[in-house]
C-alpha cells in the first residue's frame, strides 16, 4: 500500500524547492503525493505544470487536513516570515499532535531562526518540524551557530539550484537565435529586486529602491549606454520602481516580471546585481559576474554568496564602475540534490 505524503507552501520560493522532490516522489510509484497551496506558492506550482490543490491558510491546531488525506509524512517548505504566515509551522506542530513526521526544505542559506519562530519574542525557535533539510555543511554550521541542534539537519543538497545549470543550458540554446547578440549581452545588467522594504522595514538599513537608485546612478555615471533590465518580485509594486526609473530616463530600463523567468532572465546577461536574492546565487552557479548592493547594511549579511567572500558587495553609497568587476572562482557552494539519498532516509525512517 502506497504511503501517503502531503506536500506544503504558500510561498514561490518555497514551490520551486519542492517541485523537484514531488516529481521524484511521484516518479518512485511508491508514494501517494497531495500537493497542497495557495497564494504565490500555488501560482508557481501551477506554471511549472505540477498538479496542487487549493486550501485556505491553515489555522493553529485544525486537523482538518489529517483527518481528511490521513498522511504518513508532511513535507513543507520553510520560507514564510512569521509576520506574514504561520500556515508552515501550524502545520508542523498540528502534524506532531497527530504524531506525522515532518520534513521541511529551505531555500537559502539565511534567515535561519526566523523561518522557525513566531512572531512573538518568546517564540524564538519555537515551531520546529522533525527534520530540516539545512542544504550543505555550511548551512549545518551556520544554523547550529543560531542555535538549532544537529539532530534533525539534514544535507540533502538543494532540490532546485541542483537543476539549474542542465535547465539553462536549454533556455540559452532556445534565446540564442531570438535574443540579443553577444555584444549586447555585454552592454547589459540585470537588476534583481526583492520587497525587502515591505518585508523587514528599515531594519537592514536599505531598501531594494535605494539600491536599484545606487546602481542606476552609476551606470549613469559610467555607461550611460547600457541596457539595465529589471526582474520584479512577484511582490513589487512597479510603480514604486518606475519611480526611481523616472530620475534617469537617458538610460534604456527595462521592466520584466513574468514575462521571462529567472533563467531566462539570466540568458540575457553576464552582469547580475541584486541584494540577497535567490537569484543571486542561481547566476553564480552560472558563472555569472554577481554583486551585492547593500549599502550601510546594519545586521549580518543576508546573502551567503557576499558573507562568506564569495562575490562583491557594495557597502555604503560610494562611486563605482557596474562593468569593472571581474567575476569570482565559483567553487565551495554544494548545491547537488541526491535523490537516492532522499529516497533511502525516507524508506529508512518513515
């Protein structure tokens, strides 16, 4: 009899980890997999063709869900802020109450602690599933440091980032013929936004319209020729960036948002700036050129790639030259998913 797992996340970042996991679950046969979302999580799901149902966001101690699909594991993403959305860690604790093991995927190697607290002070580390995948070595020491303990982490690789660079090989082979010549791809920079206005507030000591005004500026500056194309978060607002756009109208913007995806994005340059984004860390797996740009940054660096020397950031509000970086050695990020490995823990504990 096929054992049942429910699959969890409201969030787009948190869908595209688990998406690679559900098609293996389901390519085992051994599994019975409900895919469950709603919101940007449900969207993402959705468009990359993997079949979900739709739910409201999960309330605390309802066991609607268990007593409904009787699941043998719960698998989730771990990516809401708790100030936003609990539906991740209500899940977790409703699932242990029913004494269902749960698994839960980061998808970046950072804020660790929030991703499994609440929003009340005394709720520091307070929602925790049975097991986390915490991706790599690195992400095991770091979230040991901020106090996790390392029963439970596991180094499973990252689902997603591990299929990233078979899956832009095809998108570069299919823009090649459509898309700009390789001189243009050099006269190009892609901006890659996040709402860390609307998410954290003033409390990392800059925004994404600061930083994007920063850039803009200096291209100005340096090459007011360039091409600077902008990929939007599923959560901006455009308006609040052609705001910042409008300063420089001698420059040729351009605004994407879901009318290429992330890959497709980074086909059209070599050059990729951004704050902490995920996509940060997909270019630089690509061997792009990536800098940071988080001026007067007041809490500990967000982006892994910056934190631990592996690209460039810009630290305050200084001049600089957006095409006079070189690019990095890209070496000491593992990001390699196994799924016989995935598979054999989930045969051996479940």
């Amino acid at each position: 009899m096929k054992k049942t797992v429910l699959v969890f996340s409201c969030e787009p970042g948190g869908a595209e980890v688990l998406i690679p996991v559900v098609r293996l679950l389901a390519q085992t046969g051994s599994y019975r997999v409900i895919v469950l979302a709603y919101g940007l999580g449900l969207e993402r799901f959705r468009n990359k063709g993997t079949a979900c149902r739709e739910i409201e966001p999960i309330e605390r101690n309802d066991p609607a869900l268990f007593q409904r699909y009787k699941p043998d594991l719960v698998i989730t993403s771990a990516t809401s802020l708790p100030e936003r959305d609990m539906s991740e860690k209500y899940l977790w604790q409703t699932a242990r109450q029913h004494a269902v093991k749960t698994l839960a995927f980061i998808d970046q190697w950072q804020n660790y602690a929030v991703r499994f607290s609440g929003p009340s002070e005394g709720e520091r580390l307070a929602y925790l599933p049975d097991y986390i995948n915490c991706i790599d070595e690195l992400g095991r020491k770091e979230m040991i440091a901020e106090g996790f303990r390392d029963q439970g982490l596991l180094t499973l690789g990252h689902p997603y980032l591990s299929g990233v660079p078979a899956l832009y090989a095809g998108i570069k082979s299919e823009m090649a013929a459509n898309f700009q010549a390789a001189d243009d791809c050099r006269n190009t920079l892609l901006f890659v936004s996040e709402p860390i206005k609307e998410h954290f507030a003033g409390s990392r000591g800059y925004d994404q319209y600061q930083s994007l005004d920063l850039l803009l500026s200096n291209v100005l500056a340096f090459r007011k020729s360039a091409k600077v194309i902008i990929k939007l978060h599923p959560k901006d607002d455009l308006a609040n960036y052609q705001q910042v756009a409008g300063r420089y109208k001698a420059l040729d913007i351009r605004f994407i948002r879901n009318e290429l995806s992330s890959l497709e994005c980074l086909a059209l340059t070599e050059l990729v700036f951004g704050m902490s984004s995920i996509m940060l860390i997909e270019a630089f797996i690509l061997g792009k050129t990536v800098v940071s740009i988080q001026p007067h940054l007041i809490v500990d660096d967000p982006l892994l790639l910056s934190r631990h020397n592996m690209v460039a950031r810009i630290k305050d509000y200084a001049a600089f030259d957006p095409f006079g970086f070189i690019s990095e050695v890209h070496e000491g990020l593992q990001v390699h998913f196994d799924g016989d490995n995935f598979i054999r823990f989930l045969a051996a504990d479940f």
